[in-house]
C-alpha cells in the first residue's frame, strides 16, 4: 500500500490533535485544575555563554589510549579509549569546556568480581604551556562473568582564559602517573 506524504502527515497530526484534546479535558477530581510545574535551566558550560568559532580537537597521546592491569595469566584488564568529544562555550572571556571520554574494559584471565577505578587525565597545553590538567576516576565493574563493561567520564570544571588564536591543544589518556622505581626530576636551584 502507498501512503503520499500529505496523507501521513494529516494522519499524524489527527493523532497528535487528539491525543491533546484528551489531555485537555482530564481533571484531577479536585475541581481544581493542577498549576504546571515551574522548570528552571540548570546554568551549565553548555547553556551558558556563545559557541566559538574554535573548539580545539582532543587527541589522544601515544601510550595513553590502553591500559593493561597484569599480563598472561596475570591478566586482570584490558581498558581502552574507543572516542572522546568535546564542547566549548565563551562567557565573559573565559573558554568554557567539557571533554569526554568514552571505551571498554575487558576483564582479563585473573579477573575478580569487583570494580576498579581507570586514572583519566585530561590537560589543554596553550602554546606549548600547560593551562590545565586535571586527573580523573571513573570506577568500572571487572567482574569475569559481566564481560566486557563500557565506560564514560566527562570533565565539565575546565575554564581556562579564551587563547589570542588557534594555539591549543587537548589532550586525554589514562595516566597511572610516574612508572614505578622512576625519580622525580631534580628541580633548578635559585
């Protein structure tokens, strides 16, 4: 059978005017009719401020897109960065963002039921100088029956200065900190 478009959308909108008619005559057996709910917007990066012409592309470092917990038989995880999204809003000359994270984890030989928690750090460098970074949680079930879980973290508490052009870059990676055994680096003297 072939329905024309104008014959859909007459049917739709039948529907839709019926089905407001009906919610119209409903009452609350009060006598009454019931005040509407008062929704307030929520003042967040994304609602406030103006979309930028820029909103810099994140990137992940080499080495920081998988994580192993263990090895061979030793197995306990596989976690790995499948994608990562950003948004960006300018307010009173500051850049507003919120960067994503999004992958799996697949419990691994060892595994015990449980959760762990995946270390997520995301930095902005701005002309080759850190302008914020920010080491994160996201907690993941391991559990070897589950099988592999998915995840997501999202940092919405950056603010940094809008830069004069192009010049920054975002990063996003696991990050277990310094490797262990490693020395920190000698500081300059005064």
């Amino acid at each position: 059978m072939h329905m024309s478009l104008v014959s859909k959308s007459s049917t739709l909108a039948g529907v839709v005017a019926a089905g407001l008619l009906t919610a119209a005559c409903s009452t609350s057996g009060t006598g009454t009719p019931a005040a509407p709910p008062v929704v307030r917007p929520v003042q967040t990066a994304e609602s406030a401020g103006v979309v930028p012409d820029y909103c810099p592309q994140v990137s992940l470092r080499e080495g920081t897109a998988i994580l192993r917990r263990g090895a061979g038989d030793n197995l306990q995880y596989i976690a790995s960065i499948a994608s990562t999204t950003r948004s960006c809003r300018v307010k009173d000359g500051q850049l507003y963002m919120e960067i994503g994270v999004a992958g799996r984890l697949v419990p691994g030989l060892s595994a015990k039921p449980g959760t762990t928690q995946l270390p997520i750090r995301i930095a902005i460098v701005d002309a080759g100088k850190v302008a914020y970074s920010k080491l994160g949680q996201v907690s993941v079930s391991t559990d070897p029956a589950g099988g592999p879980q998915s995840f997501s973290y999202v940092d919405r508490a950056i603010r940094i200065p809008v830069p004069a052009g192009k010049t920054l870059v975002v990063f996003a990676g696991f990050d277990e900190g310094a490797p262990a055994g490693a020395k920190p680096a000698a500081q300059p003297r005064s």
